[in-house]
C-alpha cells in the first residue's frame, strides 16, 4: 500500500471512529430528554449502542489494518465492549420498568 494510501484511510477512520463515538452520547443525551416517551427514550439507547458498536468496528479495522500499541487498542476495546453491554442493560431496564 501506498503511504498516501494509508495516510488517507487512517484520517479517514480517525474521522469515522470520532463521529461514531460522540454519536453514543448524543443518542444517550437526545433519548434522555425524551425519557416521558418510553419508545423514543428506548430508540435512542439502541442507536447510541449501534454507535458503540460502529466505533468497535472501526478499532478493529485500525487494529488488523495498522501496527498500533496492543496494550492501547485492548484498553479502548474493551472499554467500549463493556460500554455496549452496560448501554444494553440500561435498554433491559427501560424496557421493563420505565413507567
């Protein structure tokens, strides 16, 4: 691969990996001022777990495509997979005991 090339894609994904991550707050912010609408607050937790899960995947692509610190890449992993699973809890929750 060309450096332009790669260049490129890492700018590229930086940007995506960004807009994907503040998108997990912005959905949990939006849905919270919804929060008397049960199916709006809901639907803005799933979005802003589909975000959590988008930024994932795109740390995964940097961490197969580039050669990146490994104790790094495995702290915002695993922090953002325990991101997901603490952001479905909260939709378990919503679902069953939002009034």
């Amino acid at each position: 691969m060309s450096k332009i090339y790669l260049e490129k894609t890492t700018k590229l994904k930086k940007s995506q990996i960004s807009r994907s991550s503040k998108g997990i707050t912005l959905n949990i912010v939006e849905g919270y001022g919804r929060r008397r609408y049960k199916a709006d607050f809901v639907k803005s937790l799933v979005y802003a777990h589909a975000s959590c899960d988008e930024t994932i995947l795109h740390l995964n692509f940097i961490n197969n495509t580039h050669e990146l610190n490994e104790k790094e890449i495995s702290f915002f992993l695993d922090s953002y997979n325990e991101l997901g699973r603490k952001i479905n809890r909260f939709i378990q929750y919503v679902e069953k005991n939002w009034k």
